[in-house]
C-alpha cells in the first residue's frame, strides 16, 4: 500500500523524501509539479509523481485505486500572497480540493487523511491565553472571528474533515503547522517562508539581503513573536499522523515550540552566516492578513503524547540546514 501526497510543495517534498527513506510507497500528487527540483531532492524510480488538479475527484479515485492508497497526506492548496490576490480561486482550491479529497477517501475506503492546517487559526483572539493556546480554544465567532482568507479556509475544512469523521467514517486529522520554511527552487508562496528565503539566500552566497515588507505583515510583531517550524519537521509531523494507531484529539499543533522574533531571527542568522548583511523594510499593515504577534507559543503537548512528535530542528539547527541545501543545489542550478 502507498500514501497519497497532495500538493509537491516544501511540505510534501520533504514528507515523500521522508517516506522513501523509511521503505514505504509514496506518490505525489500535484496540479503543476516542479520536476527538476523534484528530481533532485528524489529517486524518481522509486516515486510517482502524478499531475493532477485536486478539484478533480474522479482523477483522485483513479489515482487512489491504481497507486493501491491507503493513506492521504493532503498538503494542497494557495497560501501567502495568492490568497490576498486571489480569494475566489484559494476559497475553491482549499475548500473545495479538502472536501474533493476527504470524498474521495470516502468513496474508496483510505485508512486516513492528515490535512496540513494553520497556526494563523489563533492569530485573532485579543487574549492569547497564558501559556500558549491549547488545540480547542475558546473564541467568540463574531468577536474573535479570523479576518484572513487563508485562515478562514483552513478552518473550514477542518470542520468539514470532523464531519466526515463524526458521519461517514473517515479518518481524519488536522495538523495546525505554524509558518513553514524550508528550501525550494525559487521564491516559495507562504509569507514566513519567503522572508526566511530572502534572509538566508543572499548571506550564504556573500550577498547582502533586503525584504521589503509590501504589504506590513510584520507590522504586529513588535508586541510578541511568531511560531516557526522547519520543513523537515513539518514532514515528519505528517508521517507521524498518518501512522499513529490511536488518536483521541484529531487536531494537534505544530511547531518549534519556541517564540521568535524578527530580530531573534537577523541575530541567529548572523550567528550562523557571520558576514550577513539583513535589512527589512517595515510597513503599516494594509489589510486582514491572518498573521499576529503571539506572547506565547502555541501549545504542543497532545501531539507530543498522542503523536510521538518532537521538533529536531530549532532555528539555529533549520538555518544551518537550509544554507547547507542552498550551497549543495547551486551547484546544479536547482537553486541559485
């Protein structure tokens, strides 16, 4: 048997890597996959990568059926930028896609499906509660409602995914993920996940680095810090729920399990990349982003019980790796 991973983004490279290593059968499944970075991160004998649309639910049944799936990893969807430029075509895609996948799993009797959820879920309740926000926290729908497109389609299915669970038998759980980062051929999509790569791209090649932050995302950071997780981890959090053998909670938090703020973040690279050169441009916030300023991290104990899971990878540790990757792909021109 296989496990399905939708979306061959940071998250489902790394999970399939993951997953090729431990001995199990893994096919990606991706509307426009980036082949040459693919190629070089995986053993293309040992992998399908299949492309597909993920609104496509007859092609996901095939791909199922012929690829013998018992497992789905449903990492597909827009994130970051496209989703402010785009809300029609991400609330399609991130809805719609979620509940093409859970129906498909439905219909052809998948074991589980581990959807990649948000952190950014948290980002509006005036009162982070102290100690970190636990999985089912109290808010106010109106008052506490999320004000990001993002967010606000992340939430939606995962109550459709609970649904499925509760009424028609489906495994299902939610991984909320803080910010993701990792390395990829070009600018990744998700906002953290850019800055991180500005950051640290330039400075491992002797370049200085500037992030212009158009749109004032980091604007709330001032008060507190953010969550971050490296992509590895945010992998290895996958594959741990897609084979745990029991879990009670359904939804579990993600992260490093430690605050960072941005100057936290220009002073470990510096520390790393001693010759760095970091400027970042800070604006007023113009608009509803789904991102904040947390004064505690986001509370990780149940997917440490009930997962297994633990982060390898501080920030130190990621951003050591991840200039590791950049020199070793530029040289293939994967990633310059």
């Amino acid at each position: 048997m296989a496990t399905l991973i939708t979306g061959a983004g940071i998250i489902g490279t790394m999970a399939a890597l993951q997953l090729l290593r431990s001995g199990e059968r893994a096919a990606l499944y991706d509307l426009a996959p980036q082949h040459d970075f693919l190629a070089s991160v995986l053993d293309y004998s040992k992998i399908k990568v299949i492309t597909g649309d993920i609104l496509d639910k007859p092609h996901l049944i095939s791909t199922i059926r012929h690829e013998e799936v018992d497992r789905i990893i449903h990492a597909a969807g827009l994130l970051g930028a496209a989703t402010w430029a785009h809300p029609f075509s991400a609330i399609s895609t991130n809805i719609g896609g979620t509940a093409a996948v859970l129906e498909a799993a439905r219909l052809t009797g998948v074991k589980r499906v581990v959807f990649t959820s948000t952190l950014a879920l948290y980002g509006t309740t005036p009162e982070p509660p102290s100690g970190g926000y636990a999985e089912d926290y109290t808010s106010r729908y109106l008052t506490n409602r999320q004000r990001g497109i993002y967010p606000i389609t992340k939430l939606a299915s995962e109550q459709i995914g609970l649904a499925y669970a509760d009424h028609y038998g489906v495994d299902f759980v939610a991984l909320r993920l803080a910010p993701v980062f990792g390395l990829w051929k070009g600018k990744p999509s998700g906002t953290v996940a850019q800055l991180m790569d500005t950051l640290i791209r330039g400075p491992t090649f002797g370049k200085p680095a500037e992030f212009d932050d158009e749109r004032g995302l980091l604007s709330a950071l001032p008060s507190g810090g953010f969550d971050l997780l490296y992509s590895k981890d945010a992998a290895k959090s996958t594959i741990l729920a897609c084979f745990a053998s029991r879990l009670e909670q359904k939804v579990y938090n993600i992260s490093m399990g430690k605050l960072y703020t941005v100057d936290e973040t220009i002073a470990i690279i510096k520390r790393v990349l001693p010759n760095a050169k970091i400027t970042v441009k800070s604006r007023e916030g113009v608009g509803p982003t789904g991102f904040a300023a947390l004064l505690y991290p986001a509370d990780i104990t149940a997917a440490r019980k009930e997962l297994g899971y633990e982060p390898e990878y501080d920030l130190e540790m990621a951003i050591r790796d991840y200039a590791d990757g950049l020199r070793k792909y530029q040289s293939n021109g994967i990633a310059p």
